[in-house]
C-alpha cells in the first residue's frame, strides 16, 4: 500500500471534508459546462491534462475536467495517470512496487498486470512515488467520478523523450475502460500578467500539437509532450492492437496502421491568484486581483479519440433502440453501402455510410468488427479488428472498403462483381485472458462453434480465428494447430510453461442468406 503522502496539505485529511469540497468543486464544474457543452464533441474524452496544486488553487481548473469524464462512468475501470517528479529524479517513465494506493476516500487498486505487460517500456522506481503530489491529487477526484471500481496506473515521468513517454501510453491506451490523465501545471511565481502571457503561449503550443513544451512553462511537460507524441504519430499496430487479420488458416495475419482522428480542445485556465475561478475557452480571463502577484498557472485539456463532432449530447447519441435482427439488417446494410460508396456505385439519397449512421445512433458507441466477404461460396475478403478502439459504425464500415479492396489474397473487388458479393458482419465481445499454462489445458477449455480464439507467443506474434472456423476445423487440436501456423508458429509447438498467451471470445455474425 502506497499510503497518502499530501492528504492535509494539498486535500483535506478528513474524508467528509475532502468529499465535500470535491462536490462542491464539481458542481461548479457542471456549472462551466453547460456553458461549453455545445461546442463540444459527445461522449467521454480519452484523455485530460489536469493540474496537480492544492485543490484551494487549483481544484476548480480540474474539476471542469473531471465533470467531463463523468460522462464515462459505468464505462472506464481504469485510469492511466501520468505525472512529472518533483522531488526524487528519474530517467524514463516509473512505476512502484504498490498494489494499491491510499488517499482518505479509501484505498484504489493498482492495475499491476497492466504494468507487467508495459514493463519493457516502464521502471520500477518507489522512492520517486513515496511523497510525490502530482498523481496523488487526481486520484480523490477520480474515485469521486467514476466510483469504487476504479483501478488506476500511476506513473512518475522523469527526463523522457516525448516518445518514450508516448511509447508508455500507447501500451497502455486500452480502449473505453481506459482513460489517460496528464498531471501539469503551467508557469510557476512570475508576476500574475506576465505568467497569463507566458501560459496563453503555452496553451496554445498544446493546443496546436506544437512539441517539445519546455519544463520552465509545465512542469508537467515530460507527461504532456507523451501525449502530444501519440497525437502527432498515432497508436503504432503493436500497441494499439489494431490488426488486420485473414480468417483462413493458411493466411498470414497482417497488421496495418489506420490513422487515429483526435480532438484536443482547451477548457479553461486560471491562475493561483483567481480564487478558484477558471475562464473558459474561447472566453477573456477574468481581471487580475494583483498583476504584479507571483502565481502558477493552470490549465485543463480535453481529448477525444475517433469522435464526430456537433452531433449533439450524449443522450441523444445513445437513445437509439434495436433489436439483434434491426441491428443485423441495419450492419449488412451498412457495410454494403460502403462498398458501394468506394467502387462509385451511386447510394440512394439517405442510404449512404454516413446518413446510416446517423439514422441509428447505437452505431455510435464502441465496437469492433470483422468483415467477409464470399463470392460463389468461395472466400473473397475478411478483415476486421481484434479490440474496440472506435464506433462499431466506422469499424465496420472501414472493414468492409478493406476487405473489398485490400486483403492482400485477393485483387480488388470490381464494380461489376460487387453483385456476387455476399457480406458476413460479425460482432466481436470483448477478449477475456484464458487462465492456461499449457496446450493441452487450452484444448481442453475451448468451446467449439463458440469460442474465437487470440494467441501470442512470447516475440509478438499473433493470431485469431473467429469462431466461424470451427466449421472447418472442428477438432480442438487442429483449431489449434492451424491458428499457430498462421500466426508463423510451429504447428506441432507444445508447451507447458504459459509462454503462448491466450485470449478467447465470442461475436455475433450477420449474414445475408
């Protein structure tokens, strides 16, 4: 247990006290929202950059942000929290020994297989943790908004290249459950005039994804430039997970990057001599109390990933209602709309990809998709994503253009064969790790006709069947086999040690009959 270093300096010790001044803080949050909300894109962002200083200077400049997340509760289970030393130097990116944190709200568990699987990007550095505020302070407010479920990442980033730092996040981006939090103040005790000069220009370099930002203008700028990293050069595929794959056995599964679409928007700024009130974006600051007063600045950031914008609230974006046969009709649909679109096959007004979408607001919220496409019976195209990382409306519409045109098996569909076609839209849940150390553990425990199967040995290679291909491999141990040759695996490969990671799930198939 890492217990709390600043409770009773930087947060109240007490916990009624401590609960009463983050709702307080909140509520104004709300209140600056609805202010903002219009502008805004829907849903939960991805990721914040929130200062770190006490809650009496600063905490209001965070809450804005925090009530923004609260769009998210019921959906993020974990936070990645990132933040700078101010006390005990590192090199790199550290995480501690702790498998759990402590403030006065009770004890939040550390995600330490999360940092077990970024080890080869992260050190383990716990004096660095043992009084450092920068991560501390945010975790209150995040039990406060997303609840007793909660598990978080702590990390102290020391000196770091924006890529090293970005290379942490981008192997612990996760998809929904995860949210990302960068802990940074801006200027610190320049006269209060010249300090908002200094924290406009460096607002605006964050704003416009102008990197490296200087440790003099935030001391949070190692974690900050992390985050501009990964929105300048995207999720690299190894990290991200997002894998385009052939469902046959004897394909190679072959990984593409499409890159991400991001919305960093700026939400308000202070100082420490405001008194707690924070100016919105887009909005004058409010006059200065003392212009020649030594003060840090402040700042909150929001970032959304694969988001549309000025579609509405997120109410409106998630009241679309369904059935599995609406919804299968609804994704064949689309997918075929989208093929249409790219072989230049006119659309019906209202029936193209985006007016589908929009008709059925579910296709809004995440999903991942495969995509199959067969001609006479025969195979002509599948490619799909193993993890959510964006709306199942785009993924599938994506796959499908992918599966008609770049499976790498095949030549591209023509616009004279696109009637042959006949579509498959499978649905993929979540993966879930199978706790099994051996292959004959594994043959054991999979359910044939049900069960889709992810396996990744030790050097990164990786593969899946979905379950579909139980139809051609119903035997468990040729399942097997075959997925291990396609991942460029030994076929025969035993093993008994747990060095082949092992991951199942299962979809929902539409298909056209």
């Amino acid at each position: 247990m890492r217990p709390a270093a600043v409770a009773g300096a930087f947060y109240p010790a007490d916990r009624t006290q401590l609960k009463q001044l983050i709702n307080t803080q909140l509520d104004y949050g709300r209140s600056l929202l609805k202010q903002l909300e219009p502008q805004l894109p829907a849903g939960a962002p991805k990721a914040v950059i929130v200062p770190h200083a006490g809650y009496v200077y600063s905490g209001t400049t965070a809450a804005l942000a925090y009530a923004l997340l609260e769009r998210g509760r019921g959906t993020v289970k974990r936070a990645v929290i990132v933040g700078p030393t101010h006390r005990v130097p590192v090199r790199g990116v550290a995480c501690s020994h702790a498998v759990a944190f402590e403030t006065p709200l009770g004890a939040v568990p550390v995600d330490v297989d999360a940092e077990r699987k970024a080890s080869s990007v992260l050190i383990v550095n716990d004096p660095t943790h043992a009084q450092e505020h920068a991560v501390e302070v945010q975790i209150p407010f995040l039990q406060t908004v997303f609840g007793p479920d909660l598990t978080i990442v702590p990390l102290n980033a020391g000196d770091a290249s924006p890529e090293e730092v970005g290379d942490v996040l981008r192997a612990l981006w996760g998809g929904p459950e995860t949210v990302i939090i960068i802990s940074s103040d801006l200027s610190h005790y320049h006269p209060e005039a010249y300090a908002r000069q200094l924290d406009d220009e460096t607002i605006g370099n964050i704003a416009h994804l102008r990197m490296p930002i200087h440790p003099r203008r935030a001391c949070g700028a190692y974690p900050i430039n992390g985050l501009l990293d990964v929105l300048v050069h995207g999720l690299k595929p190894a990290q991200c997970e997002t894998i385009r794959e052939t469902s046959n056995e004897e394909g190679e599964a072959g990984r593409t990057f499409a890159a991400e679409q991001f919305d960093l928007r700026l939400l308000g700024r202070s100082t420490s001599g405001d008194d707690g009130v924070v100016s919105l974006a887009g909005k004058p600051r409010s006059d200065m109390n003392d212009p020649d007063e030594p003060v840090v600045g402040y700042a909150s950031f929001a970032m959304w990933q694969n988001t549309n914008t000025g579609i509405g609230d997120e109410t409106a974006r998630n009241t679309g209602i369904a059935t599995p046969e609406d919804r299968g009709g609804v994704l064949l649909n689309l997918a075929r709309a989208a093929i249409r679109q790219h072989l230049g096959i006119d659309n019906e007004p209202g029936n193209t990809p985006d007016a589908i979408i929009e008709q059925n607001p579910w296709l809004d919220e995440p999903g991942a998709s495969f995509v199959t496409l067969t001609e006479h019976d025969q195979l002509r195209g599948c490619i799909g994503t193993l993890k959510t990382y964006r709306s199942l409306g785009k993924d599938v519409s994506d796959h499908a253009v992918d599966a008609a045109v770049h499976d790498p098996r095949f030549l591209p569909v023509s616009p004279e064969e696109y009637p042959l076609l006949e579509v498959e839209v499978s649905v993929l849940g979540k993966p879930m790790p199978m706790p099994v150390r051996s292959r004959a553990a594994l043959e054991q425990a999979l359910q044939p006709g049900k069960d889709g199967l992810i396996l990744t040995d030790q050097r990164g290679r990786r593969a899946t069947f979905l379950p579909q291909v139980w139809e051609q491999l119903p035997a468990p141990h040729d399942f097997v086999s075959h997925l291990l040759a396609k991942a460029g695996i030994q076929a025969s490969l035993d093993w008994n040690n747990g060095e082949i990671e092992c991951e199942r799930y299962e979809v929902t198939a539409y298909a056209e009959h």
